[in-house]
C-alpha cells in the first residue's frame, strides 16, 4: 500500500468531517445570533411598551385636569354675577353668559348668532355704535353705559366695558346693571 494514498483518503475524510463540524458551529452560531437580536427586540419592544404606558398615564393625567379646568372656567364664566359677552365688528353675538343672556332678557340659545345692536335702545344705540367704533378702532378698553332693551321693552341700565381681540377681530364685552345705582 502506497502511503501517499492513505494519507490523501485520510485528509480528505478529515477535511469533511472539518467542513461538517464548521458548517454544524455556524448553524449554532446563526442560531443563537437570531436568538440574540430576537432578545434584543424583544427587550426593546418592553421599554417602548412601558414608555407608551408612562405617556399614557400623562396624557390621562393632563386629560383630567383640563376637564377640571374646564369645569372651573365654565363655572366661572357661565354664572359670573355680570354679563360677558363676544362679539364681532357689526355686533354679531357669539358667546354670551347666563347674566348677559339674563341681563339683556332673552335666553341665551336665542342669543347666539343675533345682533346686540337689536337689544340696545334706541336712545343709547348712537352711544353703543360710538363705543363699538372705538373698542375696534384703537384696541384699547373703552367704556360706556347703554340702555338695554327694545321696542317699550326697557329692561336694564348697563355699565359695558369692552377692548378688542386683535387675532378674533371681536370685542369682549363686560355689563354690569347700574338699574339700581341710578334710581
């Protein structure tokens, strides 16, 4: 038997079972490389998990205590003891109070969307329309006192105090009764 032979029969059998072994370590090495980034995922698809839970309870937190403010304010507004009103530069009413909506005597679904100018009466309309052209023109807080009501209808002596909001292009009216304080 020729040596040569042996040798080149036995390095390539050797040679295979390397390749074999190789190949079987990459496998296992892919395998536990996918379990690795599947880890690796798997940990930062947690912490993304708890990060929305965090942000979460926030904004149920911040949910919360705008309604609380909402509340508050609406409160504040709604049944404040003088009358608030919004306007826009022709006297179109677009928010109003319960007192203003009292006030000027209508009710306030009513009053939405109407022209103040209709529940001014007409001795004070010149001064109403004077004070108005004022409140838009320099955007600074005027003041006058008017008579609400129309028609025969004189219901209420009123103190307004308005100042325009520039960005809106609408005035926010305060009135208050002075019935009493002139009789």
């Amino acid at each position: 038997m020729n040596s040569e032979e042996f040798d080149f029969t036995g390095s390539r059998m050797l040679r295979k079972k390397a390749e074999a072994i190789l190949k079987e370590k990459k496998e296992k090495a892919k395998q536990e490389d996918l379990e690795s980034d599947v880890k690796k995922l798997l940990h930062e698809l947690q912490v993304h998990q708890i990060e929305l839970e965090m942000q979460n309870e926030e904004l149920q937190q911040a949910y919360q205590e705008a309604q609380e403010a909402l509340k508050k304010y609406t409160l504040l507004y709604d049944f404040a003891p003088m009358g608030y009103l919004t306007i826009s530069g022709d006297g179109t009413i677009s928010d109003l109070n319960f007192s203003a909506a009292e006030m000027i005597g209508e009710k306030r679904g009513r009053l939405i969307d109407a022209n103040l100018r209709l529940f001014i009466a007409d001795d004070s309309k010149s001064e109403f329309n004077a004070f108005i052209d004022k409140v838009f023109a320099n955007e600074i807080k005027q003041s006058c006192v008017v008579v609400l009501g129309n028609g025969d209808n004189v219901s209420t002596r009123a103190y307004m105090e308005g100042i325009c909001i520039e960005e809106d292009k609408q005035c926010i009216l305060s009135f208050l009764d002075i019935s009493v304080l002139k009789k």
